[in-house]
C-alpha cells in the first residue's frame, strides 16, 4: 500500500508539475534552473506571436534555430541586437535546455523589458514535440546542435550535430 501510495504521488507529482515530455528531463531542470524569470512551455509558446530570441552560440544558431529567431548569443551577449525591439514586445528566450537563455532572459528584465519568457526544455523540447526548425538558409531541417554528448541525451528527434564544419 505504501509503494502504491508512492507511485501515486510521484505520478500527480509529475503530472502536475510537468513543463516537457520527459519527467527526468523535466527534473534535471528543475534543478539546473533558478526558475527566476516567467516561463513557457512548448505548447503555450507555438500558439506565440512572441519575438523568439536566441542565447546558443553562432555555430549552434547556424545549424538550426526556431524559424524568425533573432540571433542574441550567450559568451557574448550584449544589447546592440535588441537595440530596435521595444521593451514591451512578447520575447520568448530559448538555448538547447533553458539554462542560457535564462540568464539571458534575467538581463532582458533587468534592463527594462517587460515580457520576456525563458522557454522550458529550449529547443530540445521543441523538437522533441515535433515543431520544425529551419537551417542558416531558412530552409526546415532535421539537424539539432546538441551542444555535447552529456546533453544530447535529452534531444530525442532529430539530427544531433555536435562539431559542425
């Protein structure tokens, strides 16, 4: 009865707290997160008008990204790529997990932007659920930068890329 009562706990945990498909992927970031900025899930940020901004590096924005993303970085990030946003508009961050883009979504607010999102799982997650990404030349691809090997583990469609040339 105990076990079962554990199970049942860990399930309504799971699914009241899910924001990916993955409960361990949904755990790993529970605990690699602050969760101090506003988050979105896939779901909610597909139905989006938002302006999706994107804190992986160069070579990892080339290879794939959510088509109409502008390109911020991360290593280094400044605002001269957001100068002509206005400070109001709906921005949705991504990176490959959420990590990234959650710093970079804590220094939007801080600077003064009012509606920025961190989006959940990044695009990881939004491949996992079957949305498409476009490649350098805006045409749908099936290849994901998946940063390294430890965090590929939790791209589960598509084409990893790890080193491209």
């Amino acid at each position: 009865m105990r076990l079962l009562f554990s199970a049942i706990f860990l399930l309504n945990f799971f699914l009241a707290e899910a924001q990916t498909q993955n409960g361990a992927f949904n755990l790993t970031l529970k605990a690699l997160l602050s969760h101090s900025v506003k988050e979105v899930t896939v779901p909610d940020a597909i139905k989006s008008t938002a302006l999706f901004v994107d804190a992986r590096e160069r070579n990892e924005y080339d290879v794939s990204h959510v088509k109409n993303a502008l390109f911020v970085g991360y290593d280094n990030f400044n605002f001269d790529s957001l100068a002509s946003i206005n400070k109001g508009q709906k921005i949705i961050v991504y990176c490959s997990v959420g990590y990234r883009s959650e710093k970079v979504a804590e220094k939007l607010v801080t600077a003064g932007f009012t509606d920025v999102s961190n989006l959940v799982g990044g695009i990881f997650e939004w491949v996992n659920q079957g949305y498409a990404v476009v490649d350098s030349s805006g045409a749908t691809t099936q290849n994901i930068h998946a940063y390294n090997k430890t965090w590929g583990i939790w791209l589960n469609k598509g084409n990893k890329v790890y080193n491209p040339k």
